[in-house]
C-alpha cells in the first residue's frame, strides 16, 4: 500500500525540541544572564505592543536596539511576541492585557551563523559548553550544559552539520524555580533519524482519534470502513480545579502514547488526527465549569505531541478538516446507525475522512 506524504504534518512539525540543563560557570557568568533574561522579557513585553500596532520587524528592533543592542535577539524577541498575541486572540482573549512574568531568552537558529550566533553549543567530555552573547559588552555567557545520554550523539550530529552549513538550530534559554534549562531546536529528520522505530507494513488499517479536555477515543476501522475496534483513554482528574498544569500535559502524553502503541501493535499504519490549526478561534461553551477546561487544555499542543508520536512509532499521521466531526447532520447520523456515542463517533468521523484522503492519494 502506497503512503501518503502528506506536507502539512512536516510543516507543522518541522523541529523537535532537546531539553539540558544549564550551570554558569560562574556566579559572574550567573548575573549576567539574569541581566539578559530580564531585559528580553522587557523587550518581549513592548514587542507585544508593536505586533499590535502593526508595526514592522525592522522598525521595531530598531525603536528598541537600545535596550538589548543585539539584532538577532530584538528579531526572535518579535517573533515570540507575535505567537503570544496570535495564541491569545485564539483563546479569545484580549492581546492588550497580556504581560509576560517568566524569565527566558529566544534566539532564532541560523545555518549560515554555523547554527545560531548568540548560542554557541560545543561538545565537552559528558556534557556540553553553551556560550551564549552578552550584548552590552560583546562578551560570552559561558555555561555548562548537561543533556540526557541518549541524545549527545543527535546533537553532536546536529553540530557537525551546522559547522558544514547545512543546519542551523533555535535556542531558548529558560528560567525554572529550582534550575535553568537550555532548549536546543532539532530538525525532525534528523530527530526520527536517531529515535524512530522501523517502519513497518501492517494491515492498511485507520485510526481516528478525538482529543478532549478528559479523555482520547479512538476508533479504527478497515479498508471497507467496517469498525475493528475502540479504545478510550480517561484522564478526569486533569480538568480538576487546582491541578498542575505540566502534571496535566504529562497524563494526557502518557494516555495517548499508549493508545498509539496499541494501534501500532495490532496493526494500524495509518493516525488519523483533526487539523486543529486551520481553527482560527477556540469556542466557547455556556458552562463556566466547561469554559475552564477548554482554556486549561492545549489541545493544540497535544496534537504536535501526536503527530510525533505517530512518526516515531512508524505510523504515518494524516490531519483531516475538523468540520462536520462533531454538531452535524453526519454526526448525528453516525450515532444513530452504529449505536456511538458523540465522542466516538467523533473519531469514527475523523477515521473515515482519514480513510478517504488514503482512496484519493491511491487513484
């Protein structure tokens, strides 16, 4: 059976992240990138401002070279602030109000500056140096940064390839309550290349998944569009009132990975996700209780994580229109004629289009 390839997935997806922990050498080297981190909040916070005035990435940095003199931190700094107001009017909030509390530092990769210019990663004996650009004075932060074994022969690829000029690597640099960590943007090809599992032909079969705020149902069916089986995955506890946001994320990863797994192992070859991001705005529900969920869970986020997963397990993720999968006609009639209930025949829904979208590549 032919694959599709499908542009739109490698595009959303395009790096994946590699976190490390970062030590300064000294407590010298330790102030100066408070300094910085605190001045690139500021400037992230006025660059808001300018994304909503409409104002241009080169008359923004220059309005504001004088408080962080560094063109390629000013332009990251821009962009970053351009997500943050983009992701709030998506959450129908008000871009105006939005203020940024935690400290971090952004500089955007580059391969022609052998990989990134204000973050310099070089390889050390177990571990990495990071020398990052101090830019009142033009000179290196110089940090120690220690990764997870396993991903020390990604990046010293990663390295080789962007002193030869053909990579380049994002960087952000952020400030945790107990530590301070380096995260270093890989290239996805280059990710799967060190942990994906082999690819494997299995029996053509679709799953669909329907990602909620407390649960994942996934429903996979055959060539014939004949259902084989159902799966869902509960998480309630996440939506409760007081509960950790990153507990929340790490739940709902761990319940879709092992959704995903047991698609791969009984011979699923194709992930049939909704296309969250043609989805301009996020709804909203009457229920105060329901609206909390909704602003509590990042569906979006999730999405990425599945797409991911998908690749690295070997199955080929395919993201379908979410229109018509839930409040409609269809949806309604799918309930009725397979005995469903609404977050089942979701998936169904999304599998079936998942289906469609395989007929059309193979004519």
């Amino acid at each position: 059976m032919s694959v599709p390839r499908l542009s739109s997935v490698e595009e959303l997806i395009s790096h994946v992240t590699v976190i490390g922990k970062v030590i300064p050498e000294t407590i010298n080297d330790y102030m100066k990138l408070v300094r910085l981190a605190w001045s690139f909040k500021r400037v992230v916070d006025l660059m808001i401002r300018e994304v909503i005035n409409n104002a241009f990435m080169k008359d923004a940095t220059k309005k504001l070279y004088q408080i962080l003199p560094n063109y390629i931190y000013l332009e990251s700094a821009y962009k970053h602030a351009k997500l943050i107001v983009e992701g709030c009017k998506f959450n129908n909030g008000n871009p105006k109000h939005v203020h940024v509390k935690k400290l971090f530092i952004v500089s955007r990769g580059n391969k022609y500056d052998k990989g990134n210019r204000n973050v310099k990663l070089i390889p050390d004996k177990g571990f990495f140096k990071a020398l990052i650009k101090y830019p009142w004075d033009g000179s290196w932060i110089e940090c120690r940064v220690l990764f997870g074994e396993k991903y020390i022969p990604l990046l010293k690829e990663l390295l080789e390839l962007t002193s030869k000029k053909k990579e380049g690597y994002g960087t952000r640099i952020v400030f945790r309550k107990s530590r301070i960590e380096l995260h270093v943007s890989v290239p996805l090809h280059l990710y799967l290349k060190h942990f994906s599992a082999p690819r494997r032909e299995g029996y053509g079969l679709v799953a669909g998944l329907d990602l909620n705020s407390d649960r994942a149902n996934m429903v996979i069916i055959d060539s014939t569009a004949r259902i084989v089986t159902m799966r869902t995955a509960w998480f309630p506890e996440v939506t409760l009132h007081g509960f950790p946001r990153d507990k929340a994320r790490d739940v709902r990863l761990k319940k879709l990975r092992e959704l995903l797994v047991f698609a791969r192992r009984i011979g699923v070859d194709y992930i049939v996700f909704e296309d969250l991001f043609a989805v301009k705005k996020r709804s909203k529900v009457s229920s105060p209780s329901g609206n909390r969920k909704i602003v509590r869970f990042a569906k979006r986020q999730l999405l990425q994580h599945g797409l991911l997963m998908s690749l690295k397990l070997g199955l080929t993720p395919i993201l379908v229109d979410p229109k018509g999968t839930t409040h409609s006609r269809e949806h309604e009639e799918v309930m009725k004629k397979r005995g469903l209930d609404k977050h089942m025949a979701s998936a169904y829904i999304i599998a079936y289009k998942g289906l469609k979208v395989i007929r059309n590549h193979e004519k």
